[in-house]
C-alpha cells in the first residue's frame, strides 16, 4: 500500500482537481475509508473521521457502503455491467424508468437515461429545440427562428459548451468563456421564497415584459426551480415559478425543470416545482438517482412532446451517449428509488428543523450576511473573505467535511444524517464562521 505522502505527492504532480489550479493548489486530502454519513480523511498526519456534509456533491443521500445499493452493484456487476442502449434493453433499465415514471407527475412518461447532470442538460435542451423545430414543420415552416433559451440570473445547469450558456453570465464560474458561448436571455433572479407577494409581482411583471419582447425567438425556459444551487444557495418565490408556467404555455415554450440538485427531496417535497403546484415539460434529474454510488442521470417528458420530435425532421431524438441506461447504474438507481421513497420526507423534515435551530440564530454574527435553511440545505452567506484553507482545517478539526465556494459556507448532506451529527456539521461550520470572521478582523473574536 502506498503512503500518503507518495499519494499526495503522485496526485500533485499527475492530477486535475475540479476548478483547481496545477501550480497554486489548495489543500488536498487523501480518503482512506467511506461509511454511512462519515468519510476517513488522511492529510499527510495520520486518518480522521469526519461527517461528510457535502455528501459527495449532493448525491449521497443514503450513504456509503450501503448494504441495499452494495448488493444490487454486486447482483449487476454478476450478470453484466454495461450493453450498449442502441437496440437492447435489459432489466434494469425497464425496472428503474418504471420507478420513474410512478414517481413523477402525469404526463411526464417518456425518459431518456442520460450520464451526467451536464449532459442531461444538453438533452434537455436539444430536446426543446427539435420540438420547436417539429412544431415548425407541423404547420408548414422550414426550420423554427427560436434558438434561443430563457434563464435567470444566479442559476447553474452544467460545465459542458452548451449549459454553460445558460449560467449566471456574469457571477458564475463560466463568466470568461463570454462572447464564445450562445446569448440567452436572462431574467433577474427571482426574489426570496419568503419575500412579500408585491416582490414577486413585480419581478413577474419584468418577467413577462422581456419574455414577451423575445416570444419569437425563444425556445424554453430553463430553471432550477425553487433552489438555485451552485449559483449561491438562493430560496426563491414558488409565485415566480408559477408566472414561468404561465408564460411557458402562453408562447409555446417549454419549461425545463432542472431537478439535478433539487430533486428527490432535497428541498422538502420530493420535486421542487410540487411547492408551486407545477409540473414542467421536461424534468431532470440527477445526481441522488444512484444514491450517489454512480454517475447517472434522466430527463423526462410527456408522450406528446416526444411524439413530436418523432414526427418531426430527423425523426428521433439525436442524442446517444456510449454509456447512455448503463446496465449498473441503472440497477443502483432503482434499489435507491426503493430506500429513498418510503423514508426522504421524515428525515429531510427533521435536517430542516434541526440546522434551522442552530443556524439561523447566526444571522446575528457579525461575518454573517444572511442564513438560509431550506429541505437538507444550509447556507450561511459570509461578509467576511473566504479563506479556504483555513475553513477546510477548521471544519476537519471539528470533524465535518466541508467544501464552501465563493462568499458560503453550507451543508447538503445525507438525508440519513442522526440529530446528533446535524448538530456537529452545525457546530462545525460555526467554528468555520468564527475563525474567517477572526482571520478577518486580525485575531479580533467574533461577535
Ligand atoms: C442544478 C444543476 N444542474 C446541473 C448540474 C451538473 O451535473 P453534473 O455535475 O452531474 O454534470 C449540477 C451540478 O452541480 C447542478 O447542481
């Protein structure tokens, strides 16, 4: 077995990290062991336990090693672990896209099993753009003029070409690639869930004045409904989501629900739209599909808009990646299905109301903006510069994995976290809080 040192070592000279530097890289640990909620970390100074409250990007919602997703991945590998898509089904596939569609709201039947969120999303899209390139051609047109996506402000879809186009142009992390990706429209970002009902009027009244000035041109509304993520854990107004259904049916557009994040709980009903009492045209899904175990993910239409595309030029959907249904994720993702249903409301119920009580008295810190606590997330918007190493030792020393970005430090950890380690991802990322806010002011204690 080799040390730690020469892993690191190996790593640092070999390895890309995400949206890490090669030559100014940030503090790197080796992972000795995953169980349950809790990771095994090796820094170079011997192995610590810690609760991983970032639950491996938000998709590891069961845990590690979980005895039900152990045996289906072994049942699989035993019979086999991938056949190409292309005229064979098996299974797991059926197994799984039967689950889905029980799960999802009607009419949404028809799913594409896609290998990422990323490309989830660009099947998405081009899926919204050969529908209205059919529905051209249904009534006589040569080719549809709409190639353009509506989007908001402070959203996140993707890092492939095409999605990166519909994040935030400006705060995001995509920023530098602009003049070279496709101009979509963007809308403001939405108020917050709990602002006033003239908040969200207005911000609905913007909405349809520039959805209207682009009617011609646009093909689909992209969201991630109720909780943009990545973009800067932002709760926004169920009502805004509501005027975007309206406005979606009223210029026959379509409405993609980016449910990648959001989905299968997260937020507290098992979709996001169910808060504002919508159903999307297209749904999907991702990252807590396999329970976290493997990269999979499904967009979801109805019959019709799938109809259509048939019908339309091309006859077909043109997307087919090599890895598309992958027998073994697919067999993951069911067994998953099968854990999260009858138990994600009660546990995410009670990771809101446990980080809500320890969090959101933080609101009085004086290096705090803002807390936000929504479904199994909490966010604390910083005022004070993010110091990352500093934050990382600072969370590991109190035994929680954190991995805060821009000004927030947050948790999106399993649903199967114990009240006893909510309290100590909460008491962690206090501490974090308390040492930027010293670091900040020079040694000073926090507030
Ligand atoms: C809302 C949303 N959409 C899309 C993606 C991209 O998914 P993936 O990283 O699996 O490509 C993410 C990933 O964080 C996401 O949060």
């Amino acid at each position: 077995m080799r040390t730690t040192t020469d892993v690191l070592g190996l790593d640092r000279r070999h390895v890309w990290h995400p949206y890490a530097s090669t030559t100014h890289p940030g503090p790197l640990r080796r992972v000795l062991d995953a169980r349950g909620t809790r990771l095994v970390l090796d820094g170079g100074t011997g192995p610590t336990e810690v609760v991983d409250a970032m639950a491996s990007w938000w998709c590891q919602v069961h845990g590690y090693r979980h005895p039900d997703l152990d045996a289906a991945a072994h049942a699989q590998v035993d019979r086999f672990s991938h056949v190409m898509f292309g005229g064979l089904t098996h299974d797991p596939a059926i197994t799984l896209v039967e689950k889905l569609v029980e799960i999802t709201p009607e009419p949404l039947s028809r799913v594409f099993l896609a290998d990422s969120g990323s490309v989830a999303m660009e099947v998405a899209t081009k899926l919204a753009r050969q529908w209205q390139i059919a529905r051209a051609a249904a009534s006589g047109s040569r080719g549809s003029r709409r190639t353009r996506f509506a989007a908001l402000r402070g959203s996140y879809h993707g890092d492939t070409w095409g999605v990166m186009g519909l994040c935030d142009p400006e705060g995001g992390m995509h920023s530098m690639y602009a003049g070279a990706l496709e101009e979509h429209l963007f809308l403001p970002r939405p108020p917050h869930l709990d602002a006033d009902a003239r908040a969200s009027e207005e911000w609905s009244t913007a909405a349809r004045a520039a959805i209207h000035e682009h009617r011609d041109e646009l093909v689909a509304i992209v969201v991630e409904p109720i909780l943009q993520g990545a973009g800067g854990m932002w709760p926004w107004s169920p009502e805004c989501l509501r005027t975007l259904r309206e406005l979606a049916d009223e210029y026959a557009l379509l409405l993609i629900a980016d449910e990648i994040a959001t989905g299968l709980g997260r937020t507290g009903t098992l979709f996001a739209c169910e808060r504002a009492g919508i159903v999307p045209d297209v749904l999907v899904l991702g990252k807590a599909l396999t329970g976290g175990y493997l990269t999979q993910a499904a967009v979801i239409t109805s019959e019709d808009i799938a109809a259509m595309i048939s019908r339309g030029p091309g006859g077909a959907l043109m997307h087919g990646p090599t890895f598309m249904a992958n027998p073994l994720a697919c067999a993951i993702s069911a067994a998953s299905l099968e854990l999260l249903l009858p138990t994600w409301a009660d546990n995410v119920a009670r990771l809101e109301s446990v980080l809500s009580a320890s969090l959101l008295p933080l609101r009085q810190h004086s290096g705090v903006a803002d807390v936000r606590v929504l479904g199994g997330t909490a966010a604390i918007e910083l005022t004070v510069p993010l110091d990352m190493a500093l934050a990382t030792d600072t969370a590991i020393a109190h035994g929680v994995w954190l991995r805060p970005f821009r000004n927030l430090v947050y948790a999106r950890h399993p649903y199967i976290c114990t009240t006893e380690e909510l309290q100590t991802i909460a008491t962690g990322m206090t501490a974090v809080v308390d040492a930027l806010t010293n670091a900040s002011n020079g040694t000073g204690a926090a507030a």
